[in-house]
C-alpha cells in the first residue's frame, strides 16, 4: 500500500534564515559531521544543534562505534532523552533531523538510514531528513529526504531555488 507524503512543518518563509544557521552550524563542526534537530512550535521552526558523540561513545564502548566524527554521527542518549523531555514540556515536535557530510555528497549512508529508522519506520513519525554537504569548509548542498513506502527517498523542498538560498547563506562566491 502506497504511503502518502509525510505531513510535517514545511520551512516555510524564514527558509533562507534557516539554511543560514544550519549552514554556519555545519561548518563550525567541520572536519566532524554536525548533527542537529529542526523543532517546530507553534508553527515556527527553529534549530536545535546537537553534539555529535561518536568519539565519547567510542571511547565508552570500543569496537561498537568504528567511525570517527568525520565519517559519522551518534547522538548520546542522554541528549536525546533530554531533547524528548523539553519537547513534551513545550509542546515541541520533532520535524527534520538533519547532518553534515564532509567533502562527500548530502546522499543518505547506510548508517544514517539506520539511526533514522526503528523497526521499518521512521524513528519519529513524519520525520523528514536533511544532509548537507560542507566542501572544503563551505556548505555547499544540501538533499532533504522523507519515508516513503518503507524506505528513506529524496524529495525537492531545496530545488534550485533553495540550493540558491543555501548558497548564499554559506557565503559562497
């Protein structure tokens, strides 16, 4: 059975500011791949960025986590629980996850399909996905992706137009 597009806070008209700040946040991490949510609340989103555990975890559990910061990220579950809890208290939702890929192409891994699904959904219900892509220190694409059907696919909120957008917010020449 065909499942419809996920129904979730759209970017909306503050896009531009949006994929501004995710972009500074993205370069500020590299050479390590950022990770961050998008929350929306009363209908306004808003970036929440999140620290990218991979080494801590690691180094609490070796052999568990083989890929550096620069090749992956983990989010402590600490953190996330926190996360959990203010969004209940506020009266938040979770809407986009969102991720660096340094010096590759914003195309989802294995990996990233797998921390974004639990039990053949999607790890949050409408849960859409965002990779960036930060080349030589600048931002310089980003591919949003949406459950569809039982698997993670692209889609095209950030077609030209907000390829443009990204650009500009990244300070590319």
């Amino acid at each position: 059975m065909p499942t419809s597009r996920p129904t979730v806070a759209p970017l909306g008209p503050n896009a531009g500011a949006l994929l501004s700040e995710l972009a500074a946040h993205c370069e500020r991490c590299a050479p390590d791949e950022a990770v961050g949510v998008l929350v929306e609340r009363h209908g306004v989103l808003t970036v929440r960025p999140l620290t990218n555990a991979v080494v801590r975890l690691a180094a609490a559990e070796p052999g568990r986590w083989p890929r550096t910061a620069g090749e992956g990220f983990a989010v402590a579950p600490s953190e996330w629980m926190a996360l959990e809890r203010e969004l209940d208290a506020t009266g938040g939702r979770l809407t986009w996850l969102y991720h660096s890929h340094v010096d590759h192409p914003p195309v989802l891994s294995a990996a990233d399909r797998a921390f974004a699904t639990v039990g053949g959904a999607p790890l949050v219900p409408g849960l859409r996905l965002l990779v960036l892509s930060v080349l030589e220190g600048r931002t310089a694409s980003a591919t949003a992706w949406s459950f569809r059907e039982g698997t993670w696919a692209p889609e095209e909120p950030f077609g030209p137009e907000r390829q443009s957008d990204l650009q500009k917010s990244s300070h590319l020449d």
